[in-house]
C-alpha cells in the first residue's frame, strides 16, 4: 500500500494517482482531473476552509478530540503555570524558550517600547466617547503603519523583528488608551519600572496615586490569561493575518487584519457575548427556558463549542482554576453560579452532547475580566493584546515560507452570463 490516492473519474473512465502527505493531497492535483478539453479541471470546494489546510506550520499544535494545545511542543498547562508572557511570546516567536541573557535583553526591548506617538492621542480623541474599545483598537493598530513606513520592507529579517517588538510592545498601551477615552480619564503613560502585565493594569487603572501598586495575585492571573489567548493555529483572526500578508503588506495592517476578525461575537468578540448572556439569564432559574431558546436556534450559547476541540478546551479548564484565585481577591462573581449552572445543564443536554459542544476559551474568561473590573466591551482588547505574539509569529512564519503565494481562491460562479447592456429608458 503507498501513501497515494486512486481516483476514477466517471464521466471520462480515466484513472488518476495521487500523492498522500501529511494527510492531505495537495489541491492542484486535482486540476489534471478533466471532463472535456476546455475543462479547467478539478477544484476543491470548502465554505469557512472547514476542511482545508493552508500552511504548514511549526507553532502550535493542537489535537482537538484529545484536548491537547502545545506551544512550540511546550504543553499549555505548564506553560500557564511555570512561564510568563513575554516569555512564551519570546517562544512562539523564535522557536526555543530564552535563556536568562535572552530573556532579559527581550524584556528590555519591550519595556522600552511602550511608548506611542504623541499624535497617536489625538488620533483616538476623534472617536465618540461611546466608539467600541475593538474599533479604536483596530484603527489604531492600523494607524501605526503610517508612523513606521520603514515596516514595509519585510523582507529585512531586522525591520520586521524592530515591528514585532513595537507591537508587541505597543498593543496594552493602546488597548489602555482607547479604554481611558472611553472611560473620560487622563491617559496614564507606561511606567517602565513594572513588569508587562502590571504597567498594563496601571495605564488603565491609575488615578492620583503617586505609583499604582495592583495585587500581585491580579498581575498573575491576567499573565495566564494572556498565555492562554497568545496562539490558537490557524483561527479565524490568524487566517485573516496570514491572508492580508500573502500581499506582503506591513505587519501593522495584517495585525490590524486580524484585529478585525477577532472583534466577530463567533470568535474573539463571544467573550463580551457571554457575560451580556449570563447578565442577561440573570438567575439560574431562567436557564432552562434560555437552553430551550438555543435548541429552538433562536440564539447560540455563547462560549460553547469550537472548530477544533471536540473536548473541553484546555484553556477553559486552566481559566476555570484561575477564577478561583481571582474571586479570592475581588470576592466571586455573582454570574459565577449561572455559568457553573449553564455549563452542568448544556454538559448532560444530548443537543449539545451531540454536537460536541463544550466550554471555550471565551466562557469563563470574562468573569474574571468582569472581576477585574474590565468592562465587557474590553474584553476582547484583552484577547487581541494576548494574541498578538500568536499573530506575529504566523506572520513570520508565513513571510519566509518558500511554498506560499498570495491568498486568491477561487469561486463556484453562479451569477447571470453574457448579457446585453440595457438603456435606463427601456428597463
Ligand atoms: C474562539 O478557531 C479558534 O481556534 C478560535 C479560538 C482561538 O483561540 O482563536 O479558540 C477562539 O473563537 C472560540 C470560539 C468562540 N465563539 C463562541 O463561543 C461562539 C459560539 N460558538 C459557535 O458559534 C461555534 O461553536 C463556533 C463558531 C465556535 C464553531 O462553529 P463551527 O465549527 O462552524 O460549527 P457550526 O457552527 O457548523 O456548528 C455545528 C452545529 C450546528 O448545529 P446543526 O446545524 O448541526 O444543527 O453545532 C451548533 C450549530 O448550530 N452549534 C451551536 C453552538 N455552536 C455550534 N449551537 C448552540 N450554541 C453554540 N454555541
């Protein structure tokens, strides 16, 4: 037996082999599959690439019936438990964890990045008080390309490594200020003598107090949750990286691609979705006529089911612990007991059973979002600030990956041929 695939193709009786790799065949093979001299050949057909891989990738492996998730082979519950997140950023981007030196010089980098251009507030001032955190964020992002034209040159492995660490750098800072806007509050520079996590909190928190000093055990669990949300494979927002960089544009407006898929209620936006449903459920007493509501596909429970896993998401697991450490700071969220009620509900109903749906990423993270007191609105800032080393290493990924090419597929046209144009007088 070879790793090949034979195909009869019926209308014509011919015979075709193809090669088996990596399980899958490559879809231009298919082309040599025709019916008739003027046929094009044979095409692939698949809405949402449910079945569909686009690149070979060495950063995350994920096996979705098992539960598994591994950055770089490192396996996410030790990496939530013993890293940081520069320090997973520092590994997704470059394939090994840092040494100490590495380690250090790369914190340093960042730290001193923080800072955005003066003009950049003024930017923000021009959107409405009440304008969504994502869409300021994604503007923003997409801004930043207009103040570094030199990212263009991506091909310069030292331009595009100066643009990562900008983002990377960059991406709390913007997230702290477009939450301050909207908040009405002063913006709070970045202090460079607290770690990343914890200067995030003070941009966003710090009112008069010479110096913001958050609960460590705070800075601790928003460090996890930025290593549970850093990569993800090829999801939605990562696809929309990797598709608006096939152009090779600058990394800022891919990002800012990516921004922009990650704010949709089905991906990274279901977080806010979420706590709004809880909020809106209000008692556990309602849940019951609210599942009834999603079996009728009046609505979906939101932070539930997922592309890849078939199993309970490992990341909802790890968060799941983590509010416990939280709530034992801030007191437990009172939506807590209908999320726990949901969940039991939905984990013994056969229509979710049947269709594999468990618990996401999304379904207990904004709890403790909503604990440490992020609006719901924000929520998904959180989720993009996370991702961004997962975004910027694919974009890496791609940009020197020989056997890419620009993202164009093709279509099944089922629109109207060849017509005469009609005068406005006689339609
Ligand atoms: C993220 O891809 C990633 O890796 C994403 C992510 C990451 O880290 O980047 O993990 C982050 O986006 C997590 C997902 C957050 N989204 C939500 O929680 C929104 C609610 N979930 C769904 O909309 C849905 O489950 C998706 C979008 C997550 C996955 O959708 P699929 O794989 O396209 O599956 P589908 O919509 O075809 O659903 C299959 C069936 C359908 O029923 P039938 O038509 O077969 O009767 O399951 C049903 C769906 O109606 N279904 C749900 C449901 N999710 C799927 N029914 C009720 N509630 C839900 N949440």
């Amino acid at each position: 037996m070879t790793d090949s695939l034979s195909i009869r193709d019926n209308r014509t009786g011919r015979d075709y082999e193809l090669e088996i790799s990596d399980g899958t065949i490559r879809a231009a093979d298919l082309k040599q599959i025709t019916a008739n001299e003027d046929d094009p050949g044979l095409a692939t057909y698949d809405p949402g690439f449910v079945n569909t891989a686009s690149c070979r990738s060495a950063i995350t492996y994920i096996d979705g019936d098992a539960g598994v998730l591994e950055y770089r082979g490192y396996p996410i519950e030790q990496l939530a438990e013993q890293s940081s997140f520069l320090e997973v950023a520092y590994l997704l981007l470059h394939g090994e964890l840092p040494n100490q030196a590495e380690l250090d010089s790369w914190m340093h980098e960042v730290t001193f990045h923080t800072f955005l251009h003066e003009n950049l507030k003024q930017f923000i001032e021009g959107f409405r008080y009440d304008a969504h955190p994502m869409g300021m964020l994604m503007a923003s992002v997409s801004a930043l390309s207009t103040f570094y034209p030199d990212a263009a040159n991506i091909a310069d492995p030292n331009v595009r490594q100066d643009q990562i660490t900008r983002l990377i750098a960059k991406m709390p800072t913007l997230g702290a200020f477009v939450y301050r806007h909207q908040q009405g509050k002063p913006y709070v520079y970045p202090d460079n003598r607290l770690s990343y996590s914890a200067n995030f909190l003070a941009m966003l928190f710090k009112m008069s107090e010479p110096t913001y000093q958050p609960d460590p055990r705070l800075v601790k669990a928003l460090e996890v949750l930025l290593i549970l949300h850093a990569d993800h494979e090829q999801n939605c927002s990562t696809n929309a990286v990797r598709s608006v960089g096939s152009s090779q544009v600058d990394p800022y407006s891919a990002i800012a691609a990516g921004v922009g898929a990650l704010y949709g209620p089905l991906h990274g936006g279901a977080n806010e979705a979420v706590l709004r449903m809880l909020r809106r459920i209000g008692s556990p007493d309602n849940i019951p006529d609210f599942i009834t509501g999603v079996k009728e596909g009046k609505e979906k429970l939101m932070g539930f089911g997922h592309r890849v896993y078939k199993n309970y998401d490992p990341r909802a697991t790890i968060i799941k612990k983590a509010c416990d450490d939280v709530f034992d700071v801030t007191g437990v969220n009172p939506l807590l007991k209908i999320a726990q009620e949901l969940e039991k509900i939905a984990l013994e109903d056969e229509y979710f059973v049947k269709r594999k749906l468990y618990p996401n990423v999304d379904f207990y993270s904004g709890l403790i979002y909503e604990a440490l007191e992020f609006p719901p609105e924000m929520f998904t800032v959180l989720f993009a600030i996370g991702r961004t080393p997962g975004w910027l290493a694919q974009w890496s990924e791609l940009v020197q990956d020989k056997d890419q090419k620009i993202a164009r597929p093709k279509q099944i046209y089922t629109g109207a041929r060849t017509r005469e144009f009609v005068p406005i007088y006689r339609r």
